[in-house]
C-alpha cells in the first residue's frame, strides 16, 4: 500500500476542558458520533480524549484533502480489534484507508493520519 496523503494538528487540550462537563453540547453532537463520545466519557480525563480525537479528525481531513472534502461528522475515530485508532469515513463517495496515532499530554493533544490507497 502506498500513502497518498498525510496531516497533523496539534490543540490545546484547554479548549475541551468547558465542553468536558456537557455530554449534550450541541457543539460536540456535531462534531462527534455518539460511539466516540461514548467511549471519551467513560475516560478519566475526557477533555483529552475528546481533544485527541478532534485532532485525529483534523489531521484526517489534512490527509485526504487532495481527494475531495469531507466533514469532521463524516469521520469517526474508533479502535479496531487490536485497539489501535482508526478513521472511518461515512462518504459513500470516498473510500479510503486511513491510519490514526494520537497522544496527549497535560496541556495538547496531538494526531497523525495517514491515507494509504487501497491497492
């Protein structure tokens, strides 16, 4: 498999901490599945789980940007059966197989993707 786009974003964790304490923010239905949000507040530290996530997002739209536009609720961010992060994309449109690292810290949450093609 060859990569055919990559990205990365970088935000502070800060920006999540207010959000943390609303599970039905309507900031974060649009921009999380319920799977995701499900899985970042059974976390001890949600606003990181939550910020690591949106950067995952970012970074995925950075690395297929060359495709096409997809929007942040058309990716989820889930673990596949090894645990490792994965992006799965809703857009019949795009078919894409994309790879997701993601790490925080105290203070930002960092991400990784990168879109291989499918041969």
């Amino acid at each position: 498999m060859g990569i055919v786009g990559i990205g990365v974003d970088i935000i502070e964790i800060s920006r999540f901490k207010r959000l943390a304490s609303r599970k039905n923010s309507i900031f974060l239905k649009k921009i999380f599945t319920q799977k995701e949000l499900k899985y970042c507040f059974a976390k001890k530290n949600p606003a990181g789980s939550l910020a690591a996530r949106f950067a995952a997002k970012e970074a995925v739209i950075k690395a297929t940007s060359r495709f096409m536009a997809i929007s942040m609720n058309e990716i989820e961010i889930v673990n596949n059966k090894n645990n490792a992060p994965i992006a799965i994309i809703h857009n019949k449109k795009m078919k894409a197989n994309i790879s997701v690292s993601m790490s925080h810290s105290k203070d930002h949450a960092i991400a990784f993707a990168i879109c291989h093609d499918e041969h």
